[in-house]
C-alpha cells in the first residue's frame, strides 16, 4: 500500500509555500524579540514570517497552526496528529501541550488529541503514527501537524545546554558551534496514492544506545536507499554533525548532496524533520554550491534562486533528536514504497546518570523489573500530564543542563528505551491517557505489531505508572 503526501502547509520564517517558492531571496535572521542576558551566546533568531510580533504563547502557537493549517483543505474530522517539542513555552509548563486549547479556532477544538513529544523528533514520530492509521484502512487521509514557536524559555534552556551558535554558520564543518533558533508550524497531507511522486517510504524509528548506531540503523531499515538528495540536521557542534555524517557513510554514496533547512529557518524544534521532508517535496532542485562536508559529500542550500527540475526525486530525511530518539524517512517517486518491519532488538542496558525528578528515577527503578522477555514492536508512554522542573533545578534564572533535557516529555521514553536497551520506536503521547482518539494503539497491534504501552497518570510528583496496559 502506497502512501504519499498529497498537501503541505507552512508557515516559516520564509513564509508559506508560494512564498518561498516565488521568493528571489531569503529573509536573514532577527534579533530575539526580548532582552538577551549578557551570558547569552545567540542573539538572533528566525521567527516566522506575518506572525504579529506581540504574540507569544498559546496565542502564537495558534496562529502558527492556523496558517498552516489554513493551506490543506480537508474535510470535517478528517484526523489530525499534532506534534511539538515544548507546546506552548512560556506558559504553565503543566498546560503547554493542552491539544483543545492549543488548536481553539480549528474544527479539532474540540478533541481530546494527544500530543507527540520527543524532541526534535515530534514530528516525524507522529508522521510515523499517521502512516500506521492509514495502512489499517480505517481512513483515506490524515493530516500531521508539528509546530514550535520561538520562546523566551526556549532560548534560555538551549543556552544552558550551550547549543547555539552566536550567528548563521555552514553545517558540516568543524567549525560549526551550534545553531540558531526558529520557529515553524508544518502540515502534511497523506493519502492512498499508488504511484504518486511524493510517496512515503517509512518512516523508520529507533534509539541511540551505549554501542548501537540509532541513526544507522533506521536509515539501514530503509535500504537500497539510492538517495538522490539528504536531508540532515547539521545543528552542530560539530560532534553532532560528525557522528550524523558517519552513519550516512555506509548507506549513501559520497556524491549524494547533503542540505538543510538550518540556514535560512533556523532550528524549528519538533517541527525541524517535517519541515525538512516538505521542502524537499515542494522545491524544485537546489542549486549547485561548492561547499562540501568535512568528508567531502557536497552541501546544498534550500535558498533561490531554484533550479528547473529534471530528475526524479529520492529524497532521505534523517534526525536525531537530543534525547537519542533516532528517525529517517524516504520521499519520491519510487514504486517501492514498503518499509521492510525490522524486529527491535535488546541492547547493552544503560544505567540513567543523576535524575532529578523523583517521578523519573521511580520509573527508571521500575523499568528494570518490567522489561519484557522479548522486545516490543513499539514502545509507547501515554503522560497525562508533562513534567515540570523542581524549583532546585533553577539556579540565577536558567534551569540546570540536566533538568532542561527531563522536563522534554520524550525524555521519559527514551529513559525506558535505555533502561531496557530497547532498540526500537519509544513514542510520547501527552494528554489524556483514557483517549485513544484514532485508535493508534489498536490500529498497530491489529498489523501484528507488539505493542508495549505505560500510562503515567497523574501530575506533579503524585503520579501512578500503569506497564503494559
């Protein structure tokens, strides 16, 4: 069964999709909307474009989604699956990713729609639960909606982690520091499509392991890759970059260009792998540069002026999210268009570092014990709500590194996948654990898939943890 992306919405620092492709050049970046600290390293971002500056919030997550969502037409309750990295920032952290509130103004108002939290990977983890709804047959399309908007909170947890670079840098390189902050609001439209030339080739999901390649080993899930074009991350530092080229190396030749939307929309968060793949499905060929990775692949910008395009495309999207969630997905016009079901597979066990949040260390504790005797298909963690960070986590204003990466919801099953040494899917759904709104759950295990499935209930630190439901 073929799926393919039969509509894409955007609303990025470059607009929408006919601005961008009817742009001659690209916006560069801004100054940050508030008063950076004397401490900051970044101070520049890509905020998107004809979002009043005033918004912030829930207000400006909304109207990032509805202008992207404005540009699908779709029926009524045709299923939507939303994705963000952090909600809402800057509001109650506890009501960030409230679906009813952050969708108010759409015909999804009304849901009760979970929210797939895994870092820069939210994305793509709820492109992968969408294909799986669809390959049931129990609907002809759904759409897929991440978005992440620029935030105070945002720029100061990534500062505290010293991730960001002090301005707009080429990826791939050894001098690369970091990245620049953006924000976006992407949506994709699947459906049936026998031959169509944007069909969907996974995707496929995984974890990064003491001694397992997650990257390598999702983009090897999705082999003879004979990519015409990649589409990384290059976040950088560089160490990132490096280990992202390394485990490109083995699957795709060295003359396959690389590229990014790093550059010109900044790092977009939970909506970054899906701005990736809509991008290199609406634009024509990028044009020719002569800069090239520091293992010699050629680098590609997504800036105009376009090229005609002549070949048919094969498009590899990868990520690999902070908290080790792994992904990578094929677009093009390929006639095979079936993700070959890879077992995941038990790994070296990894003991969490220091945590603190006594809810996750009562889970780590707890994980061991309920590892099962063979490993699941898909691991999923249903969290009621998200975490908060304990007031002794903040010091002189900026929360502590560690406590940056617990309160991302994805943290949580990630920390299972490494207790367990789980190779496979570790998706996050935050919302209300009794809502199973699409029947995710049910349409993977009626595929035959094995699926494992914790519900966190509760909020704060008064919270019960139900296994394997």
């Amino acid at each position: 069964m073929t799926i393919a992306i039969n509509g894409i919405g955007l609303a990025t620092a470059q607009g929408n999709t006919s601005e961008i492709i009817e742009s001659q050049t690209f916006r560069g970046p801004m100054e940050l909307p508030w008063t950076a600290s004397k401490s900051n390293i970044s101070r520049l971002c890509y905020p998107a474009a004809g979002i009043d500056s005033i918004l912030s919030g829930v207000a400006r997550w909304q109207a990032l989604a509805r202008t992207a969502l404005a540009q699908v037409a779709a029926p009524d309750k045709t299923p939507l699956f939303v994705a963000s990295c952090n909600g809402s920032a800057g509001e109650s952290w506890e009501e960030a990713f409230e679906s009813k509130v952050l969708l108010d103004g759409t015909q999804w108002a009304d849901d009760e729609l979970p929210v797939f939290s895994s870092s820069c990977a939210s994305g793509i983890h709820a492109l992968y639960a969408a294909r799986a709804l669809l390959t049931s047959g129990a609907v002809k399309e759904v759409l897929v909606l991440a978005a992440d908007i620029l935030a105070h909170s945002n720029h100061e947890n990534f500062e505290s982690l010293r991730v960001l670079a002090e301005r707009p840098s080429t990826p791939w390189q050894s001098t690369s520091a970091g990245f620049i902050l953006g924000e976006a609001a992407v949506v994709l439209k699947l459906t049936h499509n026998e031959g169509a030339a944007n069909a969907l080739h996974g995707p496929a999901l995984g974890s990064d392991l003491v001694e397992h390649d997650g990257l390598s080993s999702v983009i090897e899930t999705l082999s003879p890759v004979n990519a015409t074009m990649i589409v990384g991350q290059g976040t950088g530092p560089y160490a990132n970059d490096d280990a992202e080229l390394r485990a490109l190396a083995s699957f795709a030749d060295k003359k396959v260009p690389i590229s990014t939307p790093l550059t010109h929309f900044g790092h977009t968060l939970g909506a970054s792998s899906l701005l990736s793949i809509a991008l290199a499905v609406v634009l024509p060929s990028l044009a020719e540069c002569t800069e090239i990775s520091t293992d010699g692949r050629p680098i590609r910008r997504f800036s105009p002026p376009w090229q005609t395009e002549h070949d048919s495309k094969n498009i590899l999207a990868i990520c690999r999210a902070l908290n080790g969630a792994c992904a990578a997905t094929r677009v093009g016009s390929f006639s095979h268009a079936k993700t070959q079901r890879r077992k995941a597979g038990w790994n070296t066990s990894v003991m969490p570092g220091p945590l603190m949040n006594p809810i996750l260390k009562r889970l780590a504790s707890e994980a061991y014990e309920q590892r099962p005797a063979d490993p699941p298909d898909v691991l999923i963690l249903r969290l009621e709500k998200p975490f908060a960070p304990p007031p002794s986590a903040v010091i002189g204003g900026r929360l502590l590194p560690s406590a940056v990466l617990e309160i991302t919801p994805g943290f949580a099953s990630q920390l299972i996948a490494r207790c367990w040494g789980y190779t496979g899917p570790a998706l996050c759904l935050v919302g209300n654990v009794d809502t199973d709104r699409y029947g995710l759950t049910n349409a993977l295990r009626e595929s035959g898939q094995n699926v494992f499935q914790v519900n966190l209930r509760g909020s704060g630190d008064n919270r019960a943890i139900e296994w394997n439901v």
